[in-house]
C-alpha cells in the first residue's frame, strides 16, 4: 500500500503500479507475460480518463510488460475483493488514534497483519504530483490501447511498444 502526500492523480497510480512490479512483482512473478489491474470506476483511474490510459501506456513501454486493467462497472466497487480483506484491518489497526504524521500512519498500517497470513507493506510517495493534467492529442488520435471485444469501456490492455 502507498501513501502518497501529494495528489490522487493517473500518474500516482501507475507509479504506485511501477513500484510494485520493480520492488514484489518481477521478483515473486519472474515469467509474468502481464499484469492484471482490478481498479474502480471513478477517480484517478477512472476508466473514462484519456491521461489515464496515456499514463498506463507509458508504464508497460517503460517496464516491458502487458497492463490488463479490468475496471469494475460503476457502482458495484463493494465487490472489489481488496476492500473487503484489507481495509476492514487497516482501520482496527488504526482504530482510536490521532494520525500526527504520515509516518505514523505507515507504522500503523505496517502493523497490520492477520492469521491467515495478511501482512500490509507501506511506503510513502512524497513527489508533487500535477493535477488537471490532459492527454496529448497525438495519443487520442491514436490510442494505442487495445480494447476487448466484451465491455471493452471497462477492460482493455496496454501493450508495450518499441518506440
């Protein structure tokens, strides 16, 4: 988990994606073809964000991998798998306590465990992150996304590109 002290932006999200492939993924996964990314509808990852999508693409041209995102349908966020195996121990863990810094909320969060296994890793990203940023035109004009045939508004692929 990462805590950023900056914005929620596109571009926070896939360095928090970033991140995660370099310090876990690669090293837990080392035949990954792809990476699959279970995101909301709304908000920095908004499946209708055109920064969104540029970002993700310059993400799987800089690691080399396939981005699979898989947005769940507005709405229906509740059945996201990881709200509900994680943030109900992230809050007992941080039950009752005054956040003084973003510090002591790492720690807490880090604390975070249950007895079947569930470990929370935290780190903080403290890097000013720009808002109302928009995508180039080039990239609109020609979106290199690739869009699956089923609910293609929703789940489509970014595909590293030789450039």
């Amino acid at each position: 988990m990462t805590l950023n002290t900056s914005k929620d932006t596109s571009e926070f999200c896939c360095d928090c994606v970033k991140d995660w492939w370099e310090t876990h993924g690669k090293i837990q996964y080392p035949e990954a073809s792809s990476i699959l990314i279970l995101a909301d509808g709304g908000g920095s990852n908004s499946s209708r964000q055109y920064i969104f999508k540029e970002d993700l693409q310059k993400l799987a041209n800089e690691i080399g991998i396939e981005i699979r995102i898989a947005h769940y349908p507005p709405y229906t966020s509740k059945y996201n798998p990881i709200e509900h195996r994680l943030f109900c121990h992230v809050t007992r863990a941080c039950a009752g306590t005054i956040f003084t810094s973003v510090e002591r909320v790492k720690e807490l969060m880090n604390k975070t465990s249950t007895s079947t296994g569930l470990k929370v890793l935290t780190s903080i990203k403290d890097k000013v992150y720009k808002t109302a940023r928009k995508a180039s035109e080039d990239f609109r004009q020609h979106l290199p996304i690739v869009f699956d045939d089923f609910l293609g508004q929703w789940n489509y692929r970014a595909i590293p590109q030789v450039v």
